[in-house]
C-alpha cells in the first residue's frame, strides 16, 4: 500500500512587537519623596517635559518612544518636586521644553549611561541640585546645554569618556545664576565649555582629562554677550584642568568678577589664554591670586584686544604666577595690566617675546627665560595711552641666546610711552635698546641697572 504523503507549505510569520520591542520609558511616581522617575532601556530614547501653566508640579511627558508601554503624551500626578532619569544604553536625549518656563522646588538628576546623551534645558530653574552623568563613548558628542538656566545649589556635570560640550548660557529674556557650586569633570576627548551671562556663588571647576586621539584637548570660554552693564560674577575660586592635548581654539576669561583665586593648569599641551572685557568693557578682576601653569608653551594676551577682547584689560588682587615650558615660542602681551602682588613669570625655551605697556605691577615682578632667541618690549609700541609702573624691584633675565631688551624705546615715541620705577629695575638680557629719557624715578636716582 502506497503511503499518502503530505505536502506543507513554507511560510514566516509576520514580526510583531514581542519580536522586535519598541523603546519603551517606564514611568514611576514616589508620593514620599515627591520624586518622579523615568527609566530607559537599550534603544535609543528621548523624552521631552512640559510643565502645567495652570499647575507647575503637574508635567506631561513626550517620546517617539511607548511610555509605560503606551504611546505618549503621558501625563504624571501633581505634587512633583524632583526628577530621576535613568536612560541606560543606546543614544538618549531629555529635553525640558522651553514653552513655559519649568520651577522644580528639588533636584534633577539625569544619568544617560552608555551612547551619545544630550541634554537640553530653557528656562528651567531647580530649587537644589543638577546632576548630569554620563557613560564613557567614543563615537560622538555628549552635550549638556542649559540656557536661561539656575539653580539653588550645586551643578555636577560628569562625562566619563569622550568628546563633550557644556554650554551654560543665557539670552536676552533672563540671567543664569548657580547659588551653589559648577563642577565639570571629563575623560578623555575633545571637551569644550562655554559659560556665558552666568553667576555661580561658589566654585567654578573643570577637571578635563586626556586629549583625543588627534591630540585635542578642547577649551573653556566665560564671557557675557547679552550684558553690556556689569560683570558676571564668581564668587569662590576658578579652576581649570587639563592632562594633555591642545587646545583646539584658546580659552578665555571675559567680563567676570573672580573673588577668589584663578588657577589653570594646562599641562603638556600648547595654550594660549585671554583676559580681557568684552560685552563690558570692563577689566576683568581677580581678587585672589592668578596662576597659570603648563609643561608646555602657554602665549598669554591680557587686555591687547586679541581674542575679541576690547582692551580694557584684567586686574590681579594678589599674586601672578606663570611658569611653562617646552621648545615653542611663547608670545606674552600685556597691556592695561594690574597686579597688587608679586610677578612671577618663568618661560621655556624658544624665541620667547613678551610685551608689556600701559600696566602696573604692584609687588616685585621677576621674569625668566630659557634659551632661545627672546624679544622683551617694554612701552615700546605706539599709541600706548600710559605709563607702566613697577612698586618694586623689577628683574628681567632672558637666559641665553641672541636676546633683545627695548625698553620705552621706539623711534616714533608718543606721549605715553613711559617706565616709573619705584625701586630697582635690573635687565640682564645682554642686549638693550632704551631710552633714559623716558624712566622715571620719583624715589631719586636712576636705578637702571643694564
């Protein structure tokens, strides 16, 4: 007997959403602690929050993403305080929507995990502490941009790894005021940090890490754009840190008020750094002391109108220290320059010059550099509007090479070119072009020691 056979058919089911999940955001609410929570996964995620104009503890959530496996708008409980995002892996964005402006009296919280997470935030104000933390990645940029933007306490922004921007900024409609403390810490990458139209009552701190793998370090830029009247203000201490790269551009300090110290470290790399008024017109002021530091050729430009600057200049209320290195050039220029204390200014080698007018330098001012062929000028240029004035006893020593001094020399002299010293001004550079015509002594003597 022959054995019927059966035919059967191939065929493939069609992919339903168990097959392939869409991203999905789980929502929670704690009562207690007035704390919503929002919970990524490992797709790319994005969530945008809307205030209620009509009740500002009551928000309505939007995604491309299923919110509690639903498709949004989500709309949470009233009594909201603080928000917790945790976004996990994949690329993930959080956006706090600008249409009406968001008051949390608590904290916000956003770990973005691994990916490329931005974060982006319009007239949003927290009663406490911001904390942005990111997961290393190498394939883009994580970006924090905060416009219009205070908070209560602290703001500790944390990328572990690759390249980044952080922009605190605001815009004609209102200011950015941090009552607490700003630290941004990077790994290595590219990182750029820009601080405008901001004042932070604390400490200001950017801890960058290694360079990318081109050598990039990235830069720190504070400056005002949209107010013209007064200085923004820092009410503790400065800080900036690099372990390695250059920097892709120059950093800079504008238009600020620092009460407490200015410190940049700029290690290895090749830097060079502004101070000047900008949207002001005004100096900036350091009330503590100004350290600048570097294993490589740091070039400095203090009030020369470099860097967009307007001339006005920068004030020092203590001590200046520069102390750098490596076999480049360091170009210095100094003009409507004020230091209450010490000045301290060691160079590497190279062909160093350094250019100094229309200042005054109130405590003893040492300068040193190594060997190369080094230029030191010294109200030398035309158009200066002012004398410059050592308190105390200058040193100038430009270590060895084919080295040159002009001191209140130039052929064409105006009015303002001009040295007052106070006490003894010593100039071993080997080699000086001067004019005695233009020091002046108001303590007797002529102490110009060649």
């Amino acid at each position: 007997m022959r054995r019927r056979t059966h035919s059967v058919r191939q065929y493939v089911d069609r992919l339903e959403a168990r097959d392939v999940p869409a991203a999905n955001l789980t929502v929670t609410f704690s009562p207690l602690t007035h704390t919503l929570t929002i919970v990524g996964d490992a797709n790319d995620n994005d969530v945008t929050v809307k205030v209620d104009p009509f009740d500002l503890t009551h928000f309505t959530l939007n995604s491309s993403d299923n919110i509690n496996g639903q498709p949004s708008p989500f709309s949470t409980q009233s009594g909201i305080n603080n928000f917790a995002f945790k976004m996990l892996d994949g690329n993930d964005t959080v956006t706090f929507d600008p249409k009406v402006p968001i008051f949390l009296k608590g904290s916000v919280s956003i770990n973005g995990g691994t990916g490329v997470n931005k974060v982006a935030a319009t007239h949003l104000t927290v009663g406490k502490n911001l904390s942005v933390t990111n997961a290393a990645q190498t394939a883009g940029l994580d970006s924090v941009v905060l416009i219009d933007f205070s908070a209560g306490g602290n703001v500790l922004i944390r990328n572990a790894g690759g390249d980044s921007y952080t922009g605190i900024n605001r815009d004609a409609a209102g200011v950015s005021t941090i009552k607490g403390s700003l630290t941004v810490t990077n790994g290595t990458g590219q990182d750029s940090f820009s601080l405008n139209d901001t004042n932070v009552d604390g400490n200001v701190t950017i801890n960058n890490g290694l360079g990318n793998t081109a050598g990039v370090a990235g830069f720190v830029n504070i400056y005002n754009l949209d107010n013209t009247a007064f200085r923004s203000i820092i009410g503790g201490n400065l800080n900036v840190t690099y372990l390695d790269g250059n920097a892709n551009t120059y950093d800079g300090l504008w238009d600020t008020e620092v009460f407490g110290n200015v410190t940049l470290n700029h290690g290895p790399g090749v830097f060079t750094t502004y101070m000047d008024g900008y949207a002001t017109h005004l100096p900036v002021l350091i009330h503590g002391n100004l350290t600048i530091a570097g294993a490589g050729a740091n070039s400095l430009g203090f009030g020369t109108t470099n860097g967009t600057g307007t001339g006005s200049g920068l004030i020092v209320g203590k001590r200046f220290t520069l102390t750098c290195g490596g076999g480049l050039a360091e170009m210095l220029a100094f003009k409507n320059f004020q230091v209450g204390g010490d000045t301290s200014i060691t160079l590497g080698n190279g062909g160093n010059t350094i250019t100094i007018d229309d200042s005054i330098f109130g405590g003893r001012f040492t300068l040193v550099s190594g060997v190369g062929n080094d230029t030191f000028n010294l109200e030398a240029t035309t158009g200066t509007a002012s004398a410059t004035e050592f308190k105390k006893a200058a040193l100038i020593n430009l270590g060895s090479g084919n080295d040159l001094s002009r001191l209140a020399y130039n052929k064409t002299p105006d009015a303002g070119e001009a040295v007052v010293c106070l006490a003894t001004f010593e100039d071993k550079s080997g080699s000086a072009a001067f004019d005695l015509s233009r020091f002046f002594f108001p303590n007797g003597g002529a102490p110009l020691v060649l």
